[in-house]
C-alpha cells in the first residue's frame, strides 16, 4: 500500500471525528504493513494528515469555528491517548487555528486551551509540548494591543501561570532585569503650559460627591517637573548608585514628601463607603496630563500608588540581589536617609483614609514576601515541595468543632433586650445602633451640611480688593468650592435660582454676586442686633 493512498484513506476517516475513527484508524494500521515504517514515521504521516485535514476546515470559516476547535482538540488528545499520534499535536492544531483566525475568535477558542490545562500537564503531554504551548502563547500576545486587549492578555499569563510549575524557570526573571521600555511620558520643561489651570466645571460629579475632603494643590512646573521625573528612577533603579542621580533623586523625593504630608486627606465616615470602594476604577498607566495632577494628587489610590513605588525601590536599593555590580551598594549615611524615609511613607499610608492602618499592615506583608522570594531566587530557585508531617503533627488530635447556637435561643435571647438579630452580624450591630431610623437620621453625626458664614467666610473675604487677590487664586474660580456652593445654596433657599433679566454666562461671576448679596445682608443685620442690644442695656 503506498503512502499517497494512506493518507487518503485516513483524510476520509477524519471526516467525522470520533471512538469510532479511532478505531478505524488503529485497523488500517494493523491491517496495512506498508513499506515496513516503524511507529514513529507513521505517527508523522498522520500527523501530516491531519494539520493540512484541520487547517482546510479552519480555512472555510465554517460558522460553528468554536465547536470545531473543542472537537479536533478532544479528538487530538485521545490519538494520543491511543499512541497514534505524537503528543505535541494537540498544541499544534490549536496554534495552527489561532493563526488563521481573527483575535476575536482567539479570545473565544482559548477556552479551549484552558479548560485542557489539567490535561496538557500530564506526564504523558508536559515535556512535548510545553515549549511549543510558549511559543503559541507568545504569539498571541505579540498580535494582542496590551491597552486595548488587556484582559486576553491576563488570560493568557494567568493560563501560564497555571500550566508551568513555579520552579520553572523560564517564567523567572533570573537575572533581575527592569523592563527599562516602560517610559512614562510627560511634558518637559520647554513645552509645560503654566496657564493650564483647571476649568471651573471640569470637576466631575463623582469627585464632588467623594468621601474625601481635600484641599486645593497647586500644581505648578516645579512640582509637575519634579513629580513624573520620579518615574524614571522607577523604572530603573540602578540609576540611584549613581552619585549625581542619588542626589537629584532624594531631592525631588523630600520635595514629594512635603507636599503630601501639607495636603492631608480627611475622610468621611458614611454608609455607603462599600459601594464607593466598589466603583473605583483601575488604570494600568498613569496619565501625566498637567490639568489632572491637581486632581490625582487629591486621589487616594493614586496617592498610595506612589508611596509604593517608593517603599519597593528603597527595598531593592538595600536588598542582597545575586546579579547586582559589585559597586552597586550603598553607603551608611543613604541608608540612615532610606530609613528615615520609610519612616515618612508609613506615616502617610496610616494617616491616608480609608483604612489606612490596615493598609499600611497589608504593605508590610507583601514587603516580606518579596523578601523570601528575593532569598529564593538567590538560593538557585530550589524545587518546590511540601514538608511532610511530623510525628508531632500526626498525633496531635483533630480541633474540635465549635457547637453553634440554636436560632430560636438566639432570637429569644435579642428580643428578651429589646434588640433585633437580622442573622449577619453586621447587619444586627448596625440595626441595633439605633432601632429608631427616624431618630438615627436626626443624629448630630449625620449633619454633613457646613454653615452658610463659615463656607463663605473665606470666598468673601478674598473678594475685597485691598487684599489684590488674583482671580485665579480666588476660591470662587475653584470647581471644587463652586459645585459645593450652588448645593449650599439650593438648600439654603431656592431664590437663588430665581430667573433674572442679567444671565449670568459664568459660575465664578454669580457666586461672587451672591457672596457680596448675602454676605454683606447678614453682616448688616448682626450689626444691627448689636446696637439695639446696647441702647437696651
């Protein structure tokens, strides 16, 4: 029997893939002793067969692509479950798919890919195909946008991850090298706009309603300059062995503390700081726009983002890295100044809202686990493995379970004090607070609204003109203070908004309009009280 005739009889059996197929193959094989070619050559022919076979489907974009891949795919495996096929076929259909096809039917049929992890890490398929399943994975990431495909790309490492031991070695950075192509751009001294101030209504409605109150930063060039220059020193560490960069570096970074640590963050406490949390949106690069920094310097996330930045370069500075240059060690009096500074930054986290002391916790913790890898990958990146019982293990007695409560004593016992058991304890402690909502919702604590005098106090004392205040300096020209105020006086009384023959085409000119209205009326009548006070006496 010659091959071409073969491997025509095999593309005809492949036309319906199943238990059945595979038995018809393992009898052509019997049946036909062709040229005496030994198991290997006719594992090669079929798998020949079957790529071109699969690609000429693919090819005809069949509409039901998605069950065709999860059907060749199982097919696949069991031929070489039957030793019929060699074992990286399986890896090599799917890659021959993703090839041909759109990214959007590779974001698809990847499910395939992971759904088959536990099989693919088989003794029987590991070592064959692990190579060939990075080569595929790399492909597909060489092809994805990572900004615009962020999520298929953590698919695809997150599968690695998954399917590679954590020894392994090829998924370590060995050699602790930065990815010194993560430039953040930002404008440089020539090109900074000094006039680029914050517009009066850019403040958005989230933001005003936040659980946050902070003051206005000013941004100017030195800060900005200062700020995003703090990035490339990130980026690259090594630069701070350097004499001249270390002394620039502690420069701008004493800078950066100074002004974080005069614009503190007071938060709030409400209800609904769950659900803010909840809302609060991830972006993977930071945008270095000079009308955002006022803002992301008031964000909290942003803020601690930073403080990280700065706690993981002090810990590689002083950390005992394999690959580092001899003359890439520090001396005593940087060292006194890193501890100093680590100091600063936990002061921060903790005066940070919310949860700041639990945060700073969280930090620490990831902080020495970075250290226990870093040890590890000194060490050679030893294998991996679970300590068994000791004795002492082994003969201790199991806990005991804790007996739970009968629901009905528990109830019992809540409406016994007066007291609800909603069955979360949450729940029940909040209910209990104050069984009265009514009465809860007048509470002092529950009072949010400043006082008309002392919101305005400042906005009416800027606007004498003796004191020559900018405009732009003025808190009327703030968006911050102007969404505040338009809801301060929508509560204070609605003729504030009354319609008028004079409209008004800017927020900054009717604030000071109704500032020097309101202002001055009231100051007129305590005046007033105060001279009829005194012809009394």
């Amino acid at each position: 029997m010659s091959v071409s005739k073969f491997r025509e009889e095999l593309k005809n059996i492949l036309k319906e893939p199943s238990t059945t197929t595979i038995t018809s193959i393992k009898k052509i094989v019997q049946e036909n002793n062709y040229f005496s070619l030994s198991d290997a050559d006719r594992r090669s022919i079929l798998d020949q067969v079957l790529r071109c076979y699969v690609l000429d489907i693919v090819l005809s974009k069949p509409s039901n692509l998605y069950d065709v891949c999860n059907m060749w795919t199982s097919f696949t495996i069991d031929l070489v479950r039957n030793e019929m096929c060699t074992a990286i076929m399986p890896v090599v259909i799917l890659s021959d798919m993703f090839d041909v096809t759109t990214m959007d039917v590779c974001e698809k049929m990847f499910d395939h890919v992971e759904s088959n992890v536990n099989v693919l890490k088989e003794p029987q398929f590991f070592m064959a195909c692990k190579n060939n399943l990075l080569r595929m994975c790399n492909d597909l990431l060489r092809r994805l946008s990572r900004s615009r495909n962020t999520v298929f790309c953590g698919r695809i490492l997150l599968f690695l991850a998954k399917f590679f031991p954590f020894s392994e070695r090829s998924g370590l950075n060995i050699v602790s090298e930065f990815n010194l192509e993560n430039v953040t751009e930002y404008l440089d001294e020539n090109h900074f706009d000094q006039t680029g101030d914050m517009q009066e209504d850019s403040i958005p409605e989230d933001e005003a309603k936040s659980d946050i109150i902070i003051e206005k930063v000013n941004v100017d060039k030195n800060l900005y300059l200062k700020f995003w220059s703090l990035q490339d020193y990130f980026r690259n560490p090594n630069q701070c062995y350097k004499a001249e960069h270390w002394k620039l570096f502690i420069s701008h970074t004493d800078f950066i503390f100074s002004t974080f640590q005069s614009h503190k963050l007071e938060h709030v406490n409400r209800m609904d700081n769950e659900s803010v949390e909840q809302n609060m949106h991830y972006f993977p690069k930071y945008l270095t726009n000079q009308k955002l920094l006022e803002l992301q310097l008031s964000d909290v996330n942003f803020r601690r983002y930073i403080l990280l930045q700065f706690l993981l370069l002090f810990q590689y500075l002083d950390a005992p890295v394999k690959f580092k240059l001899d003359n890439f060690k520090i001396k005593p009096e940087q060292q006194e100044w890193i501890k100093n500074s680590i100091t600063t930054i936990y002061e921060l986290i903790n005066n940070t809202p919310p949860d700041g002391v639990r945060f700073s916790e969280v930090v620490k913790n990831i902080l020495q686990r970075e250290e226990q890898w870093n040890k590890w990958k000194n060490d050679g990146c030893p294998e991996v493995t679970k300590r068994p019982p000791t004795s002492d293990q082994t003969d201790m007695p199991a806990p005991k379970r804790r007996l739970r409560r009968n629901l009905g004593d528990v109830i019992k016992n809540m409406t016994a004090n007066n007291k609800v058991f909603l069955g979360d304890p949450e729940l029940t402690k909040l209910w209990n607070l104050k069984p009265d909502n009514l009465e809860a919702c007048k509470g002092p604590e529950r009072d949010f609204l400043p006082s008309f005098d002392s919101f305005f106090q400042e906005a009416f004392e800027q606007l004498d003109p003796e004191l020559c205040i900018e405009n732009q300096y003025k808190k009327v020209n703030d968006g911050n203070f102007g969404w505040r105020a338009l809801r301060l006086l929508a509560r204070k009384s609605p003729h504030f908004f009354a319609q008028s023959n004079n409209p008004i085409h800017k927020l900054s000119e009717y604030l000071e309009n109704m500032i020097k209205k309101t202002m001055s009326k009231e100051k007129v009548v305590s005046i007033c009280i105060i001279f009829i006070f005194d012809l009394c006496i």
